[in-house]
C-alpha cells in the first residue's frame, strides 16, 4: 500500500491507502466517499473553478455535500501538459484510480488503464460507466434512463405510467459496486502483487434489482405485473390513510398478526368472519377487506395507532418526506446522522449504513473547499 499522507492515525481498514478520484456527479463520488470514510486518503481532482457538481441547482444542489466528505480536493487542468503531468504523477504515488467521465474521454487524456497498467502494474483502476463491454457501451447513460431499459419504471408505476425511482438508486449502487471491486483488487493484490481494472455500469445494477422479476417470468412464463398493480402474496400490505390526512403502512403477513391487527383496531368481526380465517382467503377479497379495514383505521391519530402496533409487535411505517429525516430520533440517536462542517456552515450528514467493530465509520474532515488541498498534495510529489 502507498503511505498516505492522512492527517492522523484512524486505525479503520483502509488507512494506508492512496485514492485519486476523477469523478463528479453522483455514481464515481459515491465510490470516493465509501473508501474514504473506511480509511483511505481520496484525494479529488477538481478542474479549475471547481468541480460542477458544487453549484447544481433543484434536486442536485446535495450531491456534493451527500457524496464528497472526508476527501482532499487538489485542483489541476488535466488538459493542460502541466496538470496532465501532475496527475500521472500523483497516480505513480497512489493505490487506486477512481473516474466516471463519459465513454472515451480518460483515452484522449493518456489516462486510461491501458495507458498507465504497464507503467504502474500494482494500480487498481475503477471506471464507472453507463454500460459494461457489449453492444451498449458507448452509449450515454444517466440514472433515469437505465431505470426505463431494466424495468424499473415500469415495475414502480401504475400500469401505463412507468415512474422512475425517487433517488438516484443505479448511481449510488455503481459507486457501492466500485467499492466493492477494490476492496477485492486490493485482497487480490496482497496475493499476486498486481493490479488491475474494474468496471461498474448504472444499467447491469439496475438489472440485477430487476433479477427477482426476471426469474418470476422464467418460473411462471407470465410478465411480472408493476407493483401498483401486483397480486400481494398477503392480505393486508398496503398503505392507509388515517386521521388529518396522514397516511401509516400496515403489514400483517401471518394469521397471527391479522388477527393481532384486528384486535388493536377493535375489529373482531374480521377476526372470525369464516371468509377471512386464512391468508388465502383474505387474499381473494382483499380491496373488499382493505376498504373495510380502512374505514376503521381511518379515524386513528397516527401517533396513537403506531404505539398500538408497536405493542402488538405488528410491521407499520408512517409515510415519511426526507425532510423529516433530518429530526428522526433512531438516525440520530444510533449516531447515523451526524455534523459536518462546510464552507457556509454545518449541516448534517448520514454516514455509511454499517457498524464495523461496534463503531460507525464516521465524518474525519470538513467537506473541501475548492483546490484546498492543492499545495499540500502536490508538495508532497516532490518531496
């Protein structure tokens, strides 16, 4: 491993390790972000003025902030002689190369695997794409537009209405991917001494979320219906309106909890009806039975009704904005949202969803100012 220059000892898995990201948007800084709250120094190459991402308006203006922590960023002019050669420089002295530029682009620039393998045969060099090698490559892809090839819209909408998931679930699962692929290279290295490349691509993610519903067609012969429009394996699984217009998910997957839930609501008539003793049953009249079940659930104050189900050890879940999360109690509390400094001042942070040794990998830096790292990393070339 090359000795990073990290501002102390972290003791997490990765310290040690030199990463150079060339990356920007979601998917490549994601990867970026996992090595870097394990341990290893990410060092950002910005280009001059910054990377864009910083200054993206409506639903992109957090990318940078959710994607980027714990990293150093260097500014350089890659397509300049003089950045070109600080950056082959800097990739000399690291472990891992991180990039997501369009199909093409790190080729032109001499700064592709195959143009730096020979040179530096330990690199390990990830490239996040739209598209793994196939008939599909060059082609541009964003989230949206794999979520339409692999049958996420189609599965997360009304029938006719293909919708798109409401995060950017392909790029920040490429990154995961891209992660996971080096901590294998460098498992992998330690054994043979040798690096080598690996791909992550926004359309094979999205089709391995698609995988269930692909076996389900090869088992049944018949096309999975969209989730709107499913026949649910359980009589109640479905999302209720309750008091003052809020709404409250209720599961009861067992004849157990049906007729716990029917006890908390104050229903024995559902309880013993003789139509609706086995799930079987319920699930042929099931908009029957949740019409019924919602005129009572309608009248419940939601916090009132959540403690109900709580205590009768029943599955539920309020429907809940991202706003909300901000102040979530459990987030909080369990230490998964957590403050971080930034140039306009703090703001909160969710950390990686893991414990490792009974600890959180958690927020070492303040989110970098434009090229604040620049001098210090490129000192240390020389040096």
């Amino acid at each position: 491993m090359t000795t990073s220059n990290t501002n102390s000892a972290t003791g997490l898995p990765l310290e040690g390790v030199r990463v150079v990201e060339f990356t920007h948007m979601v998917m490549g800084p994601t990867c970026g972000m996992i090595l870097a709250d394990l341990g290893a120094e990410v060092i950002k190459i910005e280009p001059p003025g910054g990377d864009k991402t910083r200054n993206l308006p409506g639903l992109g203006i957090g990318f940078f902030r959710s994607f980027n922590r714990n990293k150093k960023s260097v500014v350089l002019d890659i397509h300049t002689e003089q950045g070109l050669a600080s950056a082959k420089d800097l990739i000399g002295q690291s472990d891992v190369v991180l990039e997501n530029f369009r199909p093409g682009m790190m080729e032109k620039l001499g700064l592709s695997y195959k143009d730096l393998e020979v040179q530096f045969p330990k690199l390990i060099y990830v490239s996040h794409k739209g598209f793994l090698p196939g008939p599909y490559e060059d082609r541009l892809a964003l989230d949206e537009v794999v979520q339409n090839m692999a049958g996420l819209t189609y599965m997360t909408g009304p029938k006719g209405r293909p919708l798109r998931a409401g995060t950017s679930v392909n790029d920040i699962m490429g990154g995961m991917f891209g992660a996971i692929g080096v901590l294998a290279a460098l498992r992998e290295r330690d054994r043979t001494g040798k690096g080598q490349e690996i791909q992550s691509a926004l359309f094979e993610n999205c089709c391995l979320l698609a995988a269930q519903h692909m076996q389900q067609y090869q088992m049944t012969g018949e096309v999975p219906p969209p989730f709107p429009s499913r026949v649910s394996a359980w009589s109640v699984y479905d999302t209720f309106d309750v008091a003052h217009g809020e709404q409250l998910f209720i599961g009861a997957v067992s004849d157990k909890q049906y007729l716990a839930l029917c006890d908390v609501l104050g229903r024995p008539d559902l309880a013993t009806d003789p139509a609706l003793l086995t799930n079987a049953q319920r699930v042929e009249v099931r908009s029957e039975l949740l019409k019924r079940l919602g005129e009572s659930i309608c009248q419940w104050e939601i916090d009132v009704l959540c403690d109900k189900l709580q205590a009768a050890g029943l599955p539920y879940a309020k429907v809940v904005r991202p706003d909300q999360l901000v102040k979530d109690e459990h987030l909080i509390q369990s230490g998964g949202l957590v403050p971080m400094e930034t140039e306009d001042g703090e703001t909160q942070v969710m950390l990686l969803p893991l414990l490792m040794g009974g600890r959180r990998p958690g927020v070492r830096m303040p989110l970098p100012r434009i090229g604040q790292h620049t001098e210090e990393v490129l000192a240390s070339l020389k040096a």
